[in-house]
C-alpha cells in the first residue's frame, strides 16, 4: 500500500463535491499555491476541497545533487534529453493514492481536478494522461508532457474526454516555451481538448493567468 503523501488541505465550504489536487514545482512546497486560493474567482462553484501535496525530498542531478522537494529527478538541463522515467512514475503512484483517497471519501474521479506548476504540471500530465476515466480537467502551468513517447502509447482513450488547460510565459528561462508548444501540439494531435494561454512573463504566475484559470474552473465546473 503506497503511503500518503503529507497534504494541506483547503475547503471553499462544507462537503465539498470537487477535489482539486495541486502540485508544486521543484524545490517548493505544499505551502507555494496556497495564498492563490484568495486571488482565485471562485463565485458560483460548488463547495471545492483543494489539497496541496509535499513531495518527497532527493537529491537532484542538475543541482549538484542537492536534497530538495523534487517529484523525480533532473538529470540535464535539456529536459527532453535525459529523463527520470522511474522517478515519474513513482511519483504518478503517490499522485494516484491521493486520487483514490477523495474517491473514498465521496469525489469520484470526474469531480477531480489534477493542477500543478513546472514539475508539477509534469506529473500533471504523466498522471492525467493515463486514467482509465474521464477527470474534470488537467490544470497545466509552465510545464509540459514528460517521456512524451511513452504518453504517445499509454495515454488512455477515456482521458481524451479530459479538458486540458495549458499556460506558459513567453520569457519563461526554465523551460523553454518551445517545449510548452511542443506539448501542446502533441496533446491536439493525439485528440485531447486543449486550452492554451501564453503571457508576457517569465516562469511564473500573473494576473491575466489567475483570471483564465478562474474563468476556465467556472467552464469544466459548470
């Protein structure tokens, strides 16, 4: 039985119907998106439970082995040239725990919305990508889709029902907004409905960003 992964939860109000799971990027924590809860228009939802997950701590290759909050390992700083497959995957298994607690205690997946920022956009992708059910959306921020030809064979056909929200800046130094596109891409032509944003901005969050993804939760929520 895969251990859960430590959580700050978050309920917009009593018995929520929604579960939103959010991922921070690497070297973050479950505290990074927190405050965004209270720059979020969220009028007219239904009652949401927001959970923000600690990864585990490992050292990461591209810095200097440094122990941090890290989902898998980067091993170059060429994203798409050497990649953590069995880091990812690990990580889409803690993911999927999280997943099948809501399950339990009443959201079903088609209620759940996986969310997450640069590392956590990936496993957003890695995970979303290979559910054998439809799930209310993937939230994609200044990310793209890791070991992109191992999705290209195991994305499922019940996700294509999945909307995807996908974001980048266009000054972004981390990941390349090439790579967002390229993503992007690839996520249309395998069939998914995709809703892309680009913004004058570096790997971050702006206004114009916070305001698309309120209006999208009001969209797939509806």
């Amino acid at each position: 039985m895969t251990a859960l992964l430590h959580t700050i939860e978050k309920e917009t109000g009593p018995n929520p119907t929604v579960a939103i799971i959010w991922m921070h990027g690497l070297g973050a924590d479950a505290n990074d998106f927190v405050p965004m809860l209270q720059e979020l228009d969220l009028a007219g939802l239904p009652a949401i439970r927001f959970i923000f997950p600690n990864a585990d701590t490992m050292p990461v290759t591209v810095n200097g082995g440094y122990v941090m909050r890290a989902w898998y390992d980067i091993i170059a700083t060429d994203l798409g040239r050497q990649e953590d497959e069995a880091g990812l995957r690990a990580s889409q298994v803690k993911v999927e725990a999280l997943m099948a607690r809501e399950n339990a205690r009443g959201i079903p997946n088609e209620r759940i919305i996986l969310a997450g920022f640069s590392q956590g956009c990936a496993m957003t992708l890695q995970t979303g990508l290979r559910q054998k059910t439809k799930l209310a959306g993937l939230l994609c921020l200044s990310g793209y889709v890791p070991i992109a030809p191992k999705a290209a064979a195991e994305h499922t056909p019940e996700s294509l029902a999945t909307p995807i929200f996908l974001v980048h800046g266009r000054m972004d130094p981390v990941i390349a907004i090439a790579r967002a596109t390229a993503s992007r891409d690839l996520l249309v032509d395998w069939g998914y409905q995709v809703e892309w944003h680009e913004y004058a901005m570096q790997h971050s969050l702006c206004q114009e960003e916070v305001n698309d993804i309120s209006a999208w939760l009001k969209r797939v929520l509806a």
